[in-house]
C-alpha cells in the first residue's frame, strides 16, 4: 500500500437515534477484546485561539491554525492530512466536561467497546502495513522505523475529545463530529509533549441562532450521549485505515445528511458505517423508548432513524407509507441510512466470523464507496460471499441487481397487502409468494455466478446550478451569511448540486421545477430504470427544449463533474459552502 500525500481536511457533522423489540436477544456490543480500556479517553482544549482560524470541511483545506506546530514525525506525515496540528491542552478540572461527562463516558459499556474497537483496527492497521513499509525501497531505515513506531505507539493512545471548539469564533459550533486533523497533547502546563493524534473528536452543542437543536449537557442525562460519541468514534476509526485517501472519498451532494435523506455514494458510505454503530448500541439504553422520549428530553432526530437502520426500513421510497415502492439502485447506495442498515447487519450477523476485524481490513484496501467496499469484501474473504450476498440483495429486493426487481417486489407486495386486509384468499397469497421467492432464489444463484449483485445501479449523473436568492426572496442560512460576512461577501446565490438518477420528486420541486415536469422527469427515469449520458442534454429530451430553456434562465444548469467535487483550493471560496443548507428547507415547494 502506498505511504500517501498532504493535501486536505474534512470535518464530518454527525448526529444520533434509538430502538424497538426484538424477538431474540440484539446485538449490542461488537468487541471480542476482553482487555480493559483504562485512560483511552482525554478531554482537551485548543490552546489559545487567538484571532488565527481553521476552516476545514467537505470540500476543505486546512489553512494554518493558531498555537499549531509542524509536525517532522515521518510516521504521523505519513497519515495525517496536514503536517500542522493543533495544540490541545487538558479541560478545566471543575468544568461540566470534566467533572461529568468524562467519567460518564469512562465507565459506559457501549464507549468501552467502542474504544476496544478502536484499538483493535488500529492494531490490524499496524500489522496490516507493517509488511507493507518494511518493504518499501521508496523509504530509508529510518523512515520505516518512524512510522512503524507511530503505528504501533497509536495503538493504545487515547481517543482526544475537545471541549471547545477549534474552529474560528465566527463559525457555528460544529457540535459533534470528528475533524480529521492533528493535534499535539501537551500536558496541563502546556510546556511538554505528550504525543500527536491525527484527529479529534469535538464534545460540543449544536445551535441554530439562539436555540440548542443539541445539548451536550441532556445527551449525557438522558445516557444518549455515548451513543454520539460511538458514532463519532467510528468516523475516527475509518479515517484511520484511510489516512490521506480519507478526503479522496467523493462527497458532492449539497442536499445535507440524514438516514433518510438521499446524497451521494461517498458520504452515504460515509456516515452509513458510523450509523451502524448507532443502531448496534442502542437497544442497550433502556430510555430510549418513544413514551420516554419526552420525559428524558430526547430529541426526536436522536431517536427516529435506529429501528428503520436495524430492519432495513430505509429502502422505501416513503418510510411509513405501505405501497411496496422501492428507491432504485443508485438511490439506495446513495441514501446513508440503507448503508447503514447493511452495515448493521453485517456487523451482527452470527454466520460471519470476526466480521468488525474483516470490515477493517476491507477498509484498508481504501473502496471509495459501499459497492466498492462489499467488492473488495468478498474478494478478500470468499467464504462470506453467501452471506454478505444474503444481506445485499434480501434486504434491497434485488432491486440493485435487476431491472425487473422493482416491479416484480411491488406486485408481490400488493398480493401481501391485500391477504393482511382480507381480500384475498390465503392460497392465492402463498401462490404469490411462492412465485416471488422462485424469481429471488433464480436471482441469487446467477449473482453468486456472476458477482452482479450491482449491475440495476446506475451512473452518477451530476449537475449544478445557482437560485438567485434576491429574486426569489430568500436568505441563506444563518452559517453561511456569518462566513461570507466574515469575508466581507454576500451570499447572492444559492449553489445546488444535483444527480438526475438520484433526485427525487421534493428535490426537484425545491429548485423551482413544476408538479407536471417533475412527474414527467420521474416517470421516464422508471421506465428507463436509470439514465444514461449527459444529464442537461436529457432534461432537454424529456421536458422539452422551449420548458427546459425557461427553468435554465433562471437556474442556469450545467453539467457538473463529480470527480472534482473535493478539488476547491480558494479557502474563501470553500468556507461558503462549508455548511450546504437542505434544499428542500430554502426553497418552499409550491
């Protein structure tokens, strides 16, 4: 594997849910490591913020920081994403971070084996490489030595938690999330190192102006707050085993993140692994049931998305609404709550053996996306092809595979409706079934032949364009009017990326196409399953020249080339769309 560049940032903002019944026992820790997790947590602070500033996100690059330091150590260049790191220093003993939730977290089972998790892909990641650079002629002695010593010293290092932000006063807080950047541990004095970590963890509030959308303070009442921090930690974990190639990872949607919400194959991939974690340790908190919810002060976005994560429940179309109407392939691979489905369960199944430790090695292969990663999987470890087929193609109805799936699923769908509501007989019900589990097994034994478990998914197909909020009486958000204002700009237009065999009915009414077009643009995808070619040349197809010209006037559409979605280099340029707003929230569909 190859010692990788300097080149830039990404902060990942995450966010949490809860759980139902089961009927067997779920599984709710991961860890085969029964040695104990002592002192693998340290809460610090930035040290002196200064008027210096970091911006770093998505899109980002690191720029220089206040009391930062170059980091020589060959070992950590080789894995961080900036020879800079911060300084971070302990948290005030009497602070609520402190005097609470560090000892919180220290004595929660599912942090423990979250932090045992940790260690032990960082151990695979120190065996697994070791070789690797042993052998490389590209690397003197002493090269070799130092990164060996800083994989193998990061093993039992501890998991770095900020209590205050790093990022620049005029920011929002980027309440919790992992920021893959370096940071020097300095002890309390502030004179001596105590070594570099090449991220960090930050322990913060999310806020919309004046109100708390997220508490620190209620997520460690009501015991939720190990689960953000699990979550957190997973991301920590797979930047990792990625190092520089982490920023490699395409993340090009501007339509935000959540479970439900449909992105983009890198940052569904992305906080898909981290969500699986969510769903994995979440039945072990006795208070997250929905009649407690309010008596805990739960938020409802800390609670909704784990059940639908857990039964697969993510690859509707509508979650909620019975119709039997799946997304298609690239929306699911594109929606982060199915992948974290997938992921869940193949980190629980009890047919897979060792599956974190195989999930690991896979990542060590650096896949760029779910596909890519389920790919490598299996051919890394055929015996679990069965299996990891299994979860893949059961719980999406095939759909991903075949160009048939989508309708043959919604038929039998219908024949299980109708038997539910009586009205239809059992025999003819069992007649559907039968027929519907002859065509999946028929699938699944040509998929096992032919490894196309992914062949009905189809291409990104990407465009741009700008809503220029003046004439539409709108405002940006609230983040981005600090920033541009910080960088004495006005934010006049509102940027949207969009893949045409992804976006869906809302996000189409968002920017301004109309009921009728919206259903026509639908209804041709369907019947093609996926397009194919240049999205802007097919909106012309199916809408029309003279409809299509006049949504362009305004919106001013263009192709848009993913593959340089992580190339922006003006640091200004990148703070203003460091925090893309949901689409859907600044546009009123009408």
């Amino acid at each position: 594997m190859k010692i990788r560049n300097i080149i830039l940032s990404a902060i990942t903002i995450c966010s949490l849910a809860a759980a139902p019944a089961f009927s067997k026992p779920p599984v709710t820790a991961i860890s085969t490591d029964s040695t104990p997790v002592e002192d693998s947590i340290v809460m610090m602070k930035p040290v002196n913020m200064g008027k210096g500033h970091i911006i770093s996100g998505f899109l980002g690059k690191m720029l220089n920081l206040p009391k930062t330091v170059k980091i020589t150590d060959t070992g950590f260049l080789a894995f961080g994403l900036s020879e800079d790191a911060i300084q971070v220093t302990p948290s005030e003993e009497k602070s609520l971070h402190m005097k609470s939730i560090l000892p919180y977290l220290k004595e929660s089972k599912e942090m423990q084996d979250s932090l045992r998790l940790r260690r032990t892909a960082r151990q695979i990641r120190f065996q697994y490489l070791k070789d690797t650079i042993n052998k490389s002629s590209a690397l003197s002695e002493e090269q070799k030595n130092s990164i060996n010593n800083f994989l193998s010293q990061s093993v039992g290092s501890p998991l770095v938690l900020l209590s205050k932000s790093p990022l620049p006063r005029f920011m929002p807080s980027p309440g919790p999330c992992m920021i893959p950047m370096g940071a020097e541990k300095l002890d309390r004095s502030g004179s001596k190192s105590e070594g570099v970590e090449t991220s960090v963890i930050c322990l913060l509030d999310i806020k919309s102006g004046d109100q708390v959308i997220f508490s620190i303070e209620d997520a460690y009442k009501n015991d939720t707050l190990d689960l953000v921090i699990c979550h957190e930690n997973a991301h920590a974990i797979q930047f990792d085993m990625y190092g520089k190639l982490f920023q490699k990872i395409q993340r090009t949607s501007t339509n935000g993140h959540d479970a439900p919400y449909i992105t983009d194959l890198g940052l569904a991939y992305v906080e898909g692994w981290a969500e699986a974690f969510e769903a994995v340790y979440g039945p072990a908190n006795p208070k997250l049931a929905e009649k407690d919810r309010t008596k805990y002060n739960i938020s409802e976005f800390l609670y909704s998305r784990q059940d639908p994560v857990r039964r697969d429940r993510y690859v509707w179309v509508n979650l909620g609404e019975k119709t039997g109407e799946l997304k298609n392939g690239l929306q699911l691979m594109s929606t982060e709550g199915v992948v974290a489905g997938f992921f869940y369960d193949i980190l629980t199944s009890r047919a897979i053996v060792a599956p974190f430790d195989k999930c690991i090695k896979t990542m060590l292969e650096t896949p760029m996306n779910f596909m890519e990663f389920i790919k490598t999987y299996v051919k890394l470890f055929p015996e679990d092809k069965k299996v990891i087929y299994r979860i893949i193609l059961e719980n999406s109805h095939y759909v991903t595979m075949h160009e048939n799936a989508y309708e043959s699923y919604k038929n039998y769908y219908s024949f299980v409706k109708a038997y539910k509501q009586k009205k239809i007989e059992k025999a003819d019900y069992l007649e559907a079934k039968k027929a519907y589990k002859a065509y999946t097994e028929e699938l699944f034994a040509e998929a096992m032949q032919k490894d196309n478990i992914f062949a009905n998914v189809g291409p990104q197909m990407w465009f741009s364009g700008k809503i220029d909020l003046v004439a539409a009486h709108k405002r940006p958000s609230e983040a981005k009017e600090l920033i541009a204002e910080a960088f004495g700009k006005k934010d006049k237009y509102y940027e949207f990326r969009l893949d045409l065999n992804t976006a869906s009915k809302d996000m189409l009414r968002s920017i301004g196409f109309s009921f009728d077009d919206v259903t026509k643009i639908l209804k041709a995808r369907t019947k093609k399953n996926f397009f194919t070619g240049n999205p802007i040349t097919v909106l012309k197809k199916v809408l029309g020249e003279e409809t299509f010209n006049r949504y362009n006037s305004v919106l001013n559409l263009a192709p848009y080339d993913h593959t340089k979605a992580d190339s922006i280099r003006d640091s200004e340029e990148q703070a203003l769309v460091l925090w893309p707003e949901d689409i859907s929230k600044l546009i009123q569909v009408r």
